[in-house]
C-alpha cells in the first residue's frame, strides 16, 4: 500500500498575494492579511461539566473562559467565546504536535474536543478606515463603546458564517479585527472583504 501524506494548504495560497489594490491614496485606508500556521480547537463542555471545563480552560491556558460573545488573549492562546457551553482555542503552530494530544488529557471527561485547524481559514482586517468597511458588510456596531477590544460575534458576512472578535490595538492604533470562516467559503469572504475597502486603499500584508 503506498503511503499517504496530508499537506494542509492555505484556502487562501492563490487569492491574498501581497501588494496595493483599490484606491492609489499615499497611505492604505484598510490593511488586509491572512493569518496562516495556526491550530484551533473547539472545546465543548459536556452536559453538567461546564464549570469543570471552565476550570481547566483557566489552568491549562491562564485565562478566564468567556461566557458571552468575548475574545479573551492570554499568552499564547485566544479563547473566543462560540455559543453556550464552548469557546475555541486559538494558538500559533508550533510544531506537528496535533493539538488533540495536548489537551486530551486536561480537558478528559468533561468536555469533547474537536480540532478545527486545517477546516478554517483566519482573515485579519486593520487599520484607519477598517470599520467603515466591515461596516458595508456586517450589521454589527463596530463603534469603540459598542465593539470594543475583547468583543466577539458569530454573525454573517455576505450570507457566510462567520467567528468576528477584535484584537487589542496595532502598533498604529488603530483596531483590529479577525474574521474565521470555514476554509471552502474563504475565497468569497476574502473577495468581499477586498471589494468592500477597495474605496479607501488596501494593502494586503505578508502572510503571517
């Protein structure tokens, strides 16, 4: 029999290439890159086990669980609230450790785990005029008193399910904000994205 070897690839590979699109403004109104080399976890608690999940969720990652929609950073991992009784657990890849084998063993008999990695692709959209364009695509309120950092929703983009949360602040101070999809509608999401900011100028980063 011969062997078989699963490469994972981006959903993405051929679409975000990096460069200037849209408006030719001196600086980019939005700042587009897709987020690759990360494992994501769902953590489901199982009936009667939620404050047990929670608990290990704490100890194992150093952060409180989210019991609302929130996005909570801890030192390597996100736990992004995902609906009643789970959160999934967002962390950089690291090595080929499949990421099942590192929490098995923490979370054992009280919640199920399912990994996510290689089925979701991870869009990150920043910068002065980002709101303004999730805003032509989303019916959220991304005004700082109504989506502030730390806030999380499972809305829809385009009729695509979406896990939208925003990040602390970059560097310039400007927001920042994650959208996850699933891999198979991640092209049309990212055209979306793309045709919304076009207006105000796009840089579309390395990938990360």
């Amino acid at each position: 029999m011969a062997d078989f070897t699963w490469t994972a690839r981006s959903a993405l590979q051929h679409t975000a290439i990096a460069g200037r699109h849209g408006a030719a403004a001196q600086k980019p109104g939005v700042v587009l890159s897709e987020v690759r080399a990360f494992d994501l976890v769902l953590i489901f608690a199982r009936r009667g086990q939620w404050a047990a999940t929670a608990k290990a969720i704490k100890t194992h990652f150093g952060v409180a669980a989210p019991t609302a929609p929130k996005a909570v950073a801890g030192k390597e991992t996100t736990i992004i609230w995902s609906g009643a009784g789970q959160v999934m657990a967002l962390s950089p890849r690291k090595d080929t450790t499949p990421p099942l084998d590192r929490l098995e063993q923490a979370f054992e008999g009280i919640a199920s785990l399912s990994d996510q990695s290689d089925g979701r692709a991870l869009i990150r959209i920043s910068g002065p005029d980002a709101t303004k364009a999730l805003a032509k695509i989303s019916s959220l309120d991304f005004h700082d008193s109504v989506f502030p950092v730390g806030a999380a929703a499972t809305t829809s983009v385009d009729h695509t399910t979406v896990n939208l949360w925003r990040s602390s602040d970059g560097t310039d101070s400007f927001p920042v904000f994650n959208l996850l999809v699933f891999s198979s509608f991640a092209d049309s999401l990212w055209h979306t994205v793309l045709d919304s900011s076009a207006e105000y100028g796009v840089e579309i980063s390395e990938m990360r």
